[in-house]
C-alpha cells in the first residue's frame, strides 16, 4: 500500500491540536520544524505542514489523501472533498461587526455599505441569500480596523471570544457561519486497511476525550 499523506497547518491556531490529535492516535513523528514533510516512524503515514488556505486544494487535487483544516476555509475555496469527521476544536464563527456606534440595524440596513473581510466568498453568498446588495472590501487582514479608517461601514471576519471587536469599537451583528477543524479527505480516497485504522484511532481519540 502506498504511504498515505495527511496535510496540517505548520503553524497557527489549527498547529498545536492537529499534532496532538496525531501523537494522541500513537503517531511518532518530529513536529514541524523547517522541513515541510515529516515521516511517521511506526504508520505508513507523512505529514505535510502546509498554510491552512492551501489544505482543502491539496486534497482536493490528491497530493494529500487526508487534511485537517477550518470548514471556513474549505468553503471559502470552495473545495470539493470529502468530510470524514468533525474534530471539535478550532471552533469560531464568522460574523458581521458593525461599529458601536452605527444606525445599521437589520440585515437590509447593510444595502449599499461596504463591508470588509477575507472570506469574500462565503460573505457574497451570505448577502444574496439575504437578498443584499452590499460592496465587499476584500483584505487579507486586519479587517477590524477597516471601519475606523472609513475603508468600510462594516467587517465580516472570525470571531472566537469576540475581544478583538470590542477593542476595536465593533459589535457583532450577524452570524455568517459556524465553523470547527475538520478531517477531510480526497474524493476519491480509497478506504483500505490504513485509512481506516487511523480514521478508527482519531474517532477513538475523540471519544476518550468527551
Ligand atoms: P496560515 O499561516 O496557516 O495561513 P492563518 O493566519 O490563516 O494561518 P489562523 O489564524 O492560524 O490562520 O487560523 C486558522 C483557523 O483557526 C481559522 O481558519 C479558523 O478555522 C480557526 N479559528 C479558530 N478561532 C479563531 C480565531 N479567533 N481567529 C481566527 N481563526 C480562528
Ligand atoms: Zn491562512
């Protein structure tokens, strides 16, 4: 059988719980350090630490079998691939944040402002769903600050504990998406005996830990 290959982000928020999930199901493998693919000593398994923006591509083109990455990211690029298990953490949720201050009220009060984010494409599908005309700012970010310099009348990002609005002068407004890590896999994975050994191992990993 064919080594398998299983893309984590290298570094960020995903990084550290990716690589404990992994060591967790009784993988041995050196963590990132500056080399991009790391060797599992006792799994026919390699690691690709990869930016997380480039994950669901990597799978969904087959040069990794399995990732982990923030359903965020997968839709905003649109990926096709196959959702094999939610992981339970990295969890956040994408909303809209207005200024303390703004009159914006309800959704349709976002007609005609100009809203920044880095998640243009879910943000866009979000507006026509509510029947929205609004105008997107894309930034890659620091988009908080985007309605302190007039760039915008609103921002759509991730918020987590949502302290980064508050010393931003933001509330939130309107939630766009949920979204937690997840265990994807290329469509046309084939389920032999190692992917479901270690799909088996993660599952069981998660149970221990409810
Ligand atoms: P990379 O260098 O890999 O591109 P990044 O800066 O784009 O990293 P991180 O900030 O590390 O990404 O976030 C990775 C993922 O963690 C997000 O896509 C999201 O799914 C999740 N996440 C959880 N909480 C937060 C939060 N408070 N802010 C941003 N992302 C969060
Ligand atoms: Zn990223």
């Amino acid at each position: 059988m064919k080594t398998l290959k299983i893309a984590i982000q290298k570094s960020g928020r995903l990084n550290e719980k990716s690589v404990e999930i992994l060591k967790n199901c009784g993988l041995s493998f050196e963590n990132y350090k500056s080399s991009l693919i790391s060797t599992v000593t006792n799994f026919p398994l390699e690691i690709l630490f990869l930016r997380d923006d480039d994950i669901p591509e990597y799978v969904q083109d087959g040069i990794a079998d399995l990732g982990i990455v923030g359903e965020n990211v997968i839709t905003e690029v649109n990926a096709d691939v196959e959702y094999l298990q939610k992981l339970g953490f990295g969890k956040c949720t994408l909303k809209i944040a207005i200024p303390n201050d703004s009159e914006i009220t309800d959704i349709s009060g976002l007609e005609g402002k100009a809203i920044a984010t880095s998640y243009p494409v879910i943000l866009e599908k979000y507006l026509q769903d509510n029947n929205v005309n609004a105008v997107v700012r894309t930034i890659s970010g620091s988009v908080e600050i985007g309605p302190g310099l007039g760039l915008s009348d609103a921002i759509c990002d991730i918020v987590s504990t949502g302290g980064t609005l508050k010393s931003n002068g933001l509330k939130p407004f309107a939630e766009v998406m949920k979204s937690e890590a997840v265990l994807i896999g290329n469509k046309g994975i084939e389920l032999n005996e190692d992917v479901i050994e270690l799909l088996q191992r993660i599952r069981s990993v998660l149970r221990a830990k409810e």
